[in-house]
C-alpha cells in the first residue's frame, strides 16, 4: 500500500489538487499493519510523560514508534513541525 501514489480516474486524468496527488483509501480494507503506517510519516502524536522523574512531553510517529521526549509542550511540537509533520496531542 503506497498512499502517495498518483492514480487515474475513469477519465484518464491524474488526480491532482494544486500539484499535490491523492488517493482514496478504503480504511476498512487495511490490514492491522497498514493501518498503522497509514500516516506514519506525516504526523506524530504528542503526550505528557513523567521522564526521569520529571515532566515532558513524548513524541510517538502515527504507528506509536517512540521518536524522542521534550522537556516542553511547544519544544515538542516545533520538533514535529521543523519535520514537515503534522501535531496531534493525546490525553
């Protein structure tokens, strides 16, 4: 599965939106493993963590890989952002 790649309609033409190409994905139809790299590099979920003994904020990819801790909440999403990805906190 490979969500990035350009496909035709009934028409023949590409389908693009201001030069960027998407595809529909029927999520029901995903395996347990692509639903999980589904987005896996477009957006990371933040969380608050106790880390050593103190507060921060966990940064995670989309299929829950840890990717690093931050000490503060706009720490870790200037990360996610200086990235090209997307932010989305968890409780």
């Amino acid at each position: 599965m490979n969500v990035n790649t350009p496909t035709e309609n009934d028409d023949g033409d590409d389908d693009a939106v201001d030069g960027v190409v998407t595809q529909m994905v029927n999520v029901r139809a995903l395996t347990p493993m692509q639903f999980a790299q589904l987005g896996v590099k477009q957006v990371a979920y933040v969380k608050p963590v106790i880390f050593n003994g103190a507060p921060g904020f966990a940064i995670h990819a989309a299929d829950g890989s840890p990717m690093a801790v931050a000490p503060q909440l706009d720490t870790a999403i200037g990360a996610i952002l200086q990235h090209d990805m997307m932010a989305a906190l968890v409780h």
